[in-house]
C-alpha cells in the first residue's frame, strides 16, 4: 500500500460573475504566507487554443482535457500542499450538462463526455469543493453588461443545474452566496473552510 501524501485539491464551481478567480487570486497570497506551497490551475477557458471554432464542441473538449491534464500533473507533484483549480472536473460535468441542454446537434458527443468525465470522479474530483453563487443580477452588472453566457437566463438556469447536482456528490462542499459580501469576506470565509477541511484531512 502506498504512504503517498498528495497535494489537497480544492475545486472552485459556480456561476459565472460569482467571484472564484478573484477569490483564487487572495488565497494564493494568504496560503503562501502560511508557508504552503500552491499550485493555481486556471481557468481552461482562458488558455484554450482560440484557432478552435468558438462554443464548438471541439472546443468544449479540449478546455476539459486541459484542465484533467493540469490535475493529474498538479496532483502526482511533490512540490505543492495544495492545488486551488478554477473549474475543474465537477464543473466541467455541471458545465456540459448545461450545454447538452442547449444542443440538438452533438447530443451524442455531450452525452458520452458527461459519461466519461463521470467515470473519472472516483480518481481526480478534489478534496474540496466551494461552490460560488451570485444572484444573475448581480452577476450581470459585474460583468458590465449581459452577454452570451452571462445573461439571467443562462445563469438562472446554471445555478438551477449546479443546486440539483450538488445533491448527489460524495464529496465534502460548501455553498458561498457572494451576492452581499465584499471581495475580502468572501476570502476570509473560503480561506477558514479550507483550512478546516485541511486540518480533518491530516
């Protein structure tokens, strides 16, 4: 049996607008000066190959594939105490689940990604899971203006998805509302709960 001590994963999921990089950005700095060493897997949407075909499912794919690849590198380092991943495989499921519901062409394809990310919760889902949410309204005028996902459709409708999803993970996760709560409460409180899940862990 190995004595293998991986990184502790914490997976950031929610609406878009609700405050997960920004929220990444204070941890890094807070955890750092604690002495931990962090690894901050980004968002794939901001690194895929922008000569794919925008909202493709090509594209889809390949912003899934990024972020698994980052994991299992992040996950098998000796050289981090925790990986903070903004968006990863939970999400991934809840985000193309979101977009199998808009689909009528590539149902099949959606389907059976769903399918396989599904089968990998058993190895790669995190030790942690917050989960932002923000009222559409909110979300909106933080983005500045409405747009193809930040809109109160699209966003009522994934944080409709995301609450029945949670119901039936196995994994421990929180809630944060960010709705009212200021860039610094809204890290002060992801900063205690995962140091309280760390410390059941060890």
């Amino acid at each position: 049996m190995s004595n293998t001590k991986y990184p502790f994963m914490v997976e950031f999921s929610g609406s878009p607008e609700a405050g997960k990089t920004t929220c990444i950005k204070n941890l890094i700095n807070r955890f750092t000066l604690r002495g931990l060493k962090v690894c901050y897997i980004v968002e794939s949407a901001e690194i895929v190959d922008k000569n794919i075909p925008y909202a493709s499912f090509e594209a889809h794919l390949s912003m899934r594939f990024i972020t698994l690849n980052q994991i299992i590198e992040a996950k098998y380092s000796s050289e981090y105490d925790i990986i903070l991943i903004d968006r990863g495989l939970i999400d991934g499921i809840v985000f193309t689940l979101q977009f199998l519901s808009h689909r009528v062409d590539s149902c099949y394809q959606y389907t059976e990604l769903i399918n396989f990310l599904d089968s990998l919760k058993c190895c790669l889902s995190p030790d942690f899971l917050l989960i932002f949410k923000a009222s559409p309204d909110v979300s909106i005028k933080r983005k500045g203006r409405e747009g193809r996902i930040v809109n109160n459709n699209f966003l009522e409708e994934y944080n409709t998805l995301l609450d029945d999803f949670k119901k039936s993970l196995t994994i421990p996760y929180e809630v944060i509302d960010t709705s009212s709560y200021s860039k610094e409460i809204v890290a002060d409180i992801a900063f205690n709960l995962i140091m309280s899940e760390m410390s059941k862990s060890r």
